[in-house]
C-alpha cells in the first residue's frame, strides 16, 4: 500500500467516514493527475503528495457529513477542490465545476474524461455571467474573498430552499457582521481535518429572501 493511501485510509477512519476501495482509488487517481498536470501548469500551490492528501482531499471530503440536496455547483473550484473530491465521493449526487481559468477548466475535463465522473459538468464562464439551465439545492466553494460577495456574486444560482456550504479557516467575525440584509447563518461545523493544524469552519447560509440579487465581479479562483 502506497503512503498516500495509508494517509487517507487513517484520515478517513479519523473522520469516521467509509468509502469503497474503489473510490479511495479514484481519489488516489485524482491526485496523481493533478501532481502531474502540476508540474507544468502550476495548478495548486501545494506539491507534496502526501500533503496534496491532507490539503485537498481530507479537507474536502470533511464537508461530506454535511451535505444536503442532489444538485451543486463549486464555485471558483480552481483545480476541482472541493467540487471533484465531492463527486467522487458522492456518485449518486451531481456537480457543476464553475471556474473561469481556462488552463484549470482543461485540466477538469481530463479528469472527468479519464476518471469517467458522469456526474460532473465543467464550466468555464465567470459566475457573475453565468446563467444556467438548472438551480442548485448548494453554491458551494472555498474560493471567495467574502461571504458577502459570495452571497451577491451567486444569489441567482440557488433553486427555492437551496443554501451556501462556505468553506473558511479562521472563524470570520467580520465577514458574518457584513452579511446583514444578504444572508443569515444557518449552521456552522468546526472541521477537524486530520494531519492539519488549522482552524476550518463550514458555514451554511441562507439567503435573505429581501436581499440583494445582483453581484460584484469577485469570484476567485483555488
């Protein structure tokens, strides 16, 4: 058995998650594409293998508990983070890969064609312009500058009902003060990634139904 997958069998265990052999492998396969897509197209800053696991896939697959619905988009998902580990994950829910760095977008339907995700779709288009045939039940990403612009930026992307999954480190006072008239905080899950020393936090936001619909431009890629 190779170290990355020792990694992730002890964090899946620490997150008391079960996932069948064959999706640790697609996982695994996952990251060895996006190491070797790396080394040319600078995809993501972290390098290590084993840190790719810790960073990227168990950092990931901690929202698992916490998702509810069939329909959603990643947001600014960069080089497919949470949103490919997700629907690895997740087989029987489907995904849109919103990402407007078409060098990352490439890289996303390679990973798509040779992992065969038939419940993924990539998008190249800025979410401020992007207008789809279906809403989502979760906007999720880990990619925006403020909850704020997150909730203005991706309003008109949500289906009645649906929620933003906001994925942050440190606990974000400030940005949760400046949520007022836009959205109001629903839950919120202190996430132990195993192997990580830092704070993580996922927000579930509602929107206010009498808020602001439009958007201010700042979607950021991972």
């Amino acid at each position: 058995m190779s170290e990355p997958q020792q990694l992730l069998e002890r964090g899946l265990q620490e997150l008391t998650l079960s996932l069948p052999s064959a999706t640790e492998e697609r996982l695994l396969a996952y990251l060895q594409l996006l190491a070797r897509w790396n080394e040319v197209h600078n995809l993501t800053a972290i390098k290590n293998p084993l840190e790719m696991v810790t960073r990227h896939l168990l950092d990931s697959l901690a929202v698992l508990p916490y998702l509810r619905g069939k329909q959603f988009i990643d947001v600014g998902t960069g080089a497919g983070i949470p949103g490919i580990v997700l629907a690895i994950a997740c087989p029987d829910t489907e995904w849109e890969l919103l990402d407007s760095n078409g060098k990352k977008t490439r890289f996303l339907f390679q990973v798509k064609t040779t992992l065969g995700l038939d419940n993924i779709s990539v998008c190249h288009h800025r979410v401020e312009q992007y207008h789809p045939s279906r809403l989502f039940d979760g906007v999720v990403s880990r990619a925006f500058a403020s909850l704020a612009d997150m909730v203005r930026c991706c309003r008109h992307l949500l289906a009645e009902g649906g929620v933003f999954l906001a994925m942050k480190g440190q606990w974000p006072e400030q940005e949760l003060a400046d949520l007022t008239g836009l959205a109001t905080l629903d839950a919120s899950y202190p996430l132990n990634v195993p192997g990580l020393a830092e704070a993580r936090h996922l927000l579930v936001l509602e929107p206010d139904h009498n808020g602001s619909r439009g958007n201010t431009g700042l979607e950021q890629d991972n």
